[in-house]
C-alpha cells in the first residue's frame, strides 16, 4: 500500500471513529461521503476484517477499530505536528505555533496576548486549544501550554509565572436582592453556585475550610466558562479568579482575606521546539502577558 494512500485511509477511518458517521466524517475532512466510504472500505480489505458495524445511531466502531484506534491517533498528531514545524524556517517568527490551555485561560485571557503578539509578528499563526485536558506536549497535541500544575516529564521547558488567586464572587444586583452575607458560615444559605462531578475541585473546598458537599449547590456545573457565566447573570455566588473579576466591577469580592486558594501557574513547551524562533516567541509572550494579568 502506498504511505501517502494509506495515511488518507487511515485519515478517513479516525474521521468516522470520531465523528460517528460517513457523512459528518465527510465534512470534518472537507471531502465527499463516497470518497470517506471509499477508503474506509478499503483500509478494511487491508486488513482483512470490519472495522464498523451499522447501528440506528450511526456506525459503531468494532473491536478491531478500537484496537487501531491509537495508533491512527499517534499518527495524526504526528502529521500534524510536521505540518506545523514545515510552516516556516526555524529562525522566523513565522508559520504556525499550536497553544493549549484551559478553557477559561483560553478564551478569557489569552486573546489579547495573543492579538498584541500576532501584530507584532503577522506572519505568525496561532491554533488554539482550549481544553481542561493537559494536552500531550511530548506527544505533540501541543507546542507550547499554559498548565496549572507542575509539569513533571522530562525534556520539557517550564516556566511558573505565579499563583492566581481565587476567591467566591456575586453579582452586585445578586447582592442587592439576597443581601450580602456577613460571615463566610452565612454564605451557605445563599444560593451557590458549584460542580456537578468534579470531586477534586470539592475537595479542594472542603480542604480550604468550605465544608459544602454537592447538594449545597443550587447551580452545579463542571464547566468553567458556564459557571463564571452564572455569577456574571447574578445567579449566585460561586468562586472566579480574582483578576478576571477585577476586569468587571459589577463583580465584588467575599471574604478575600480569609477565604481563597492558589492556582500555580506554569508556560510549557518541548525542550526540542524552545529553539524555534516562532515557539520562544509565543512561550515568551505567553509568559509576559500571563505575569500581567496575574499582577
């Protein structure tokens, strides 16, 4: 079989595993559905056995597909991380640079680090990922991460920039219509907002002195960007990183002093990619910036 032929089939095959479905694996690759049936049915003739069974909700992967399933991810990354060290000569910051981070630093912080260094640099292409997920950097899902733990492999660069501070915030016009609660205790009769699963973040909590469990939460979810959504509505009250709420004034502080915790902070990237003008570009920006905000 030739490489590039089966690189495309097995492109085909990850699509449908991903996507559930010749026709939304047709779309994600931007190709025909005959065309994605096509090299799927062939990649099954190479290797002698079915890799999907049809079902009512689509095509369900066999157990076949699933064992090759990592292999064609590993695959993809890798195609996609020399698609990327191909878009400009080492020494440019230029070409593409993939950064990771979590959902909230994503979207309500990165972008105008982001936009300040891409007009700086116009030649530069940013592909950002936001996801709670700690992106692989070894692997590379990612070039360059913004982590809120340590990162303990090897071979990697890491920068801490500090600590965000997080602490419980309501609405001002929240406040206005339930009161303010005079000690961190009186808290728990106002309407909460929390998690729905995320045992580690209640434990958190609960390690801090908040001792709630989940039925204490009117609102639950393990969204980020939902939950600071439901303060900034006047939902109730719920916790924020004190410099994202800083950015808003109808958002006000509780009990600062005596109740907050921690997030270390950290800009990673492989130690192979540090000496790419590109990535030291955006891992340096990334750094700077993210002290900004913190400060």
């Amino acid at each position: 079989m030739n490489p590039i032929d089966d690189w495309e089939r097995q492109r085909a095959f990850l699509a449908v595993l991903r996507e559930g479905s010749l026709s939304a694996a047709a779309r994600a690759l931007g190709l025909a559905q005959p065309t994605v049936r096509r090299r799927v049915e062939d990649l099954e003739a190479s290797v002698g056995l079915p890799l999907f069974t049809r079902s009512p909700g689509g095509l369900l992967p066999t157990e076949q597909a699933l064992a090759l399933a990592q292999h064609a991810e590993a695959m993809a990354l890798a195609a996609d991380a020399f698609v990327r060290s191909a878009s400009a000569a080492a020494h440019e910051v230029a070409g593409t640079v993939r950064v990771s981070a979590s959902d909230i630093i994503a979207i309500e912080v990165l972008p105008p680090i982001l936009a300040t260094l891409m007009d700086k640099h116009p030649r530069l292409q940013i592909v950002l990922s936001p996801t709670n997920r700690a992106e692989d950097i070894l692997r590379r899902e990612a070039d360059v991460a913004v982590r809120m733990v340590e990162p303990r492999q090897e071979a990697l660069v890491a920068k801490r920039i500090g600590r965000i501070p997080l602490c419980l915030h309501a609405h001002r016009d929240y406040l206005a219509r339930h009161g303010t609660p005079a000690t961190l205790d009186r808290v728990r009769s106002h309407r909460l907002i929390g998690v729905e699963r995320d045992l580690a973040m209640l434990r958190v909590l609960q390690a801090q002195g908040f001792d709630l469990d989940l039925a204490d939460f009117a609102f639950r979810t393990d969204d980020q960007l939902a939950h600071i959504a439901a303060i900034r509505a006047g939902l109730g009250i719920g916790l924020c990183q004190v410099p994202l709420a800083r950015r808003d004034p109808a958002l006000v502080p509780l009990f600062a002093e005596s109740f907050t915790f921690p997030l270390d902070t950290w800009v990673v990237c492989h130690e192979d990619l540090r000496t790419l003008a590109r990535v030291r570009a955006v891992f340096d920006a990334l750094v700077e910036g993210l002290g900004v905000y913190l400060r």
